[in-house]
C-alpha cells in the first residue's frame, strides 16, 4: 500500500495536464474509488469459471455418451475378443485409449477451429458504437498457454469419462456378449 501511494505522488503531475477543453487528459483512481469497476470484472471472472464449468459438463457427457455407444455397439465383438483369451485388463486399456485418442482428436480439431475463427474476426474487422464510444473494433486473441491448459483438461475428462464404459466392456460375460443380438 505503501508503494501504491509513492507512485500515486509519482503520477498526480499527469492528472494535472489539461487537454484543449481544459479537462484532465489522465486520471488517477484507487480501487475504493473504483469499487463498482472491481465489482463488475469480479462478477466477470465468476461468469467465466460458470461458463468453463458448463462446457467441461458438456465435454465429460458427450464423451461419456460416445465410449457407452461404442461399448453397446461392440458388444459381440468384445465377447469374441474375451472368448479369444483377452484378459479384462487389456479390454479396459482397449477402451480408455479410444477415449484418449477422442479426447486427443477433440482437442486438436477444437484448437485449429478456435484459431481459424479468431483469424476470420480479426480479418473481417467487427466494430461497435454504443454510447459515447465509437468503433471499438473486436480483436480476440487465444493465449497459448490458456489453450494449452484447455487442451490438458479436455484430454483428462476424455480419459475419465471413459473408465467406466471401459470397465463395464471388461466385465461382460464372453457368452453372454456373443448371444447378443
């Protein structure tokens, strides 16, 4: 706090240069005075984290859904595999790697689609007028790092949501599954 203060006297010359309408050109706030701002990117940051949660929901049902229909899909197939000798733990290896490669293919396919719809923005150019603003243009950008970390977490529920299809195909009875229709 005290440093803040030092560079707050370091910085009032600036609020004291006047523009032609003899108005500051600079301003200097604290976050007191600047309380509803704070607010509000709070209320943002709380908007973001419940909008990832929702999409990862989104994610660990879509996968879940896909590894269930593949095991459902292929039950004679995991019944002549078993009935061969394939042990229950090789089976579930079986399933959880498609799920990593789902997940792996998700996250590539998602990351070169997210870069070319960035791309596409910034070159069509889209800009907003709204109150005393005027042509604020849009410029997304990704962070590699934000999609690197997006990318890990996808792959991770990719793999978790695919324990337990895994699990299940592992334990199916191999007569039971070649009697299946």
């Amino acid at each position: 706090v005290k440093y803040l203060e030092k560079v707050m006297k370091q910085l009032k010359p600036l609020s004291e240069i006047k523009n032609q309408k003899n108005k500051p050109v600079f301003e200097i706030h604290t976050w007191k005075k600047l309380s509803p701002f704070y607010n509000i990117v709070k209320m943002l940051d709380i908007m973001d984290i419940s909008i990832k949660i929702i999409l990862i929901s989104i994610v660990l049902i879509s996968v879940l859904n896909v590894m269930v229909m593949s095991v459902y899909e292929r039950i004679k197939e995991i019944g002549t595999i078993a009935a061969m000798g394939t042990t229950p733990s090789t089976i579930t290896k079986l399933f959880l790697t498609e799920g990593l490669m789902l997940g792996i293919f998700g996250t590539i396919l998602g990351s070169l689609l997210s870069y070319i719809f960035v791309f596409v923005i910034n070159t069509i150019g889209i800009t907003f007028s709204f109150g005393r603003q005027s042509d604020l243009t849009l410029n997304p950008t990704l962070q590699i790092d934000e999609v690197l970390i997006v990318s890990v977490i996808v792959i991770i529920i990719s793999l978790v949501a695919s324990i337990s299809p895994a699990r299940k195909a592992a334990k199916l009875n191999p007569v039971d599954a070649l009697r299946q229709n």
